[in-house]
C-alpha cells in the first residue's frame, strides 16, 4: 500500500467534489472546492492517495499565526486504518512554525472528535445551529507548546 500526501491542484477538482458530496450532507460546492486550489498564498489544500487512489483531503488556510483546517474528509473504505491521523500528522509536520490550529466539526460526528482530539485538539466553543440542518459544531483548538 503506497501512501502519499501532496498538494491538490485543479485537475483533482473532480475527484474531490465527489467524494465530498458521497461524504458530507452539508457538501462544498464545486466552486468552493475549484476555489481551494486557485493558488491564493493562505490557502493549502492536500489529498491523502493510496496507490494513487483519492483517499482523504484537506484543505489548510493559514490566518496570520493561525491554522485552519477548513475541511477533512477521508473516505469511507479508508477509514480505521490510522490514515485521518496520519493526514493531521503531516498538517502538523507541514505547519510546525505554527502554534493555534483550529476546525470545526458535527457534534453528531463521534468518530472525527475522537481523532481530534488523539491529537490533542479540544472543545473551544460550539456555535449554534451551524450548519443547514440545525446541528450544532464544536469549534476545536490545539494550542502547541
């Protein structure tokens, strides 16, 4: 099994708008997604391939001494096998001048705050009614020493 994580450039557009529409109720659209790799400096959006097969994404911004990790998927076939950790390892690597990393996430989404916080990332705060369907998100925050 070949792993590899490199940067998303628009002719993964496709790929990656589907697999967050088979994924998310709440889904980007594809002009959002199109958007993360239109070579704006704070923006860096990643995918996560197994032999070269789309398996998760993430797209970074960085926001003055700040990271945000705006979206995280990994594919449902790919999950429990240590791959969501291994893709926010490498943000971390990749990062590494930067102290405060946040994200938001379903407070339904058990799995997700389970990685997050094997990460060491916790509950900020939760923002109300978030998203679409009225589900709350717990906005998440690590702070590196």
């Amino acid at each position: 099994m070949n792993v590899e994580i490199r940067e998303m450039n628009p002719d993964d557009v496709d790929s990656v708008f589907e697999l967050e529409c088979s994924i998310f109720k709440d889904s980007w659209s594809y002009q959002q997604i199109a958007s993360e790799t239109d070579g704006a400096k704070y923006k860096k959006p990643f995918l996560l391939e197994i032999d070269n097969r789309l398996a998760g994404y993430a797209f970074i911004w960085t926001i003055a001494d700040e990271i945000h990790i705006n979206n995280f998927a990994i594919h449902p076939s790919f999950r429990r096998k240590g791959l969501g950790l291994k893709l926010i390892s490498f943000i971390f690597d990749e990062f590494q001048e930067y102290k405060k990393f946040y994200l938001e996430v379903r407070k339904s989404n058990k799995a997700a705050i389970s990685l997050y916080m094997k990460k060491g990332f916790g509950v900020f705060f939760i923002r109300k009614g978030y998203y679409s369907d009225g589900e709350d998100a717990l906005v998440m925050q690590k702070i590196k020493k």
